[in-house]
C-alpha cells in the first residue's frame, strides 16, 4: 500500500509539473501571437502620397 501511495503521489506532482509548464507556454503563445498581430504588416503603405490636380487621369 505504501508504494502504491508514493507512486501516486510522484504522478499527482508530475502532472502539477505539466499543467505548470503547460500554462507557461501557453502564455507565452497567446502573448506572441498578440505581438504579431498587432505589428504593421506593410510601413510602406503608410505614406500618403499628394498630387497636385485631383481631377487628373
């Protein structure tokens, strides 16, 4: 009985590990990704170009 209780107890401690280690990274993910998407995919197109005949061809 001992052993089936210590052995229990080291895989309750390991899957507190993982969901630790699980939710880190998920953070990390879901920060990253808001980084990327919030980045200007294109500065160019952020210049306004004037000209000076608005009606011209």
């Amino acid at each position: 009985k001992h052993f089936s209780t210590s052995l229990r107890n080291k895989v309750q401690k390991n899957c507190d590990n993982m969901a630790v280690g699980f939710h880190i990274t998920a953070a990390i993910l879901m920060l990253a990704f808001a980084i990327v998407y919030a980045s200007d995919p294109s500065p160019l197109q952020d210049f306004c170009v004037a000209i000076g005949d608005a009606d011209a061809n």
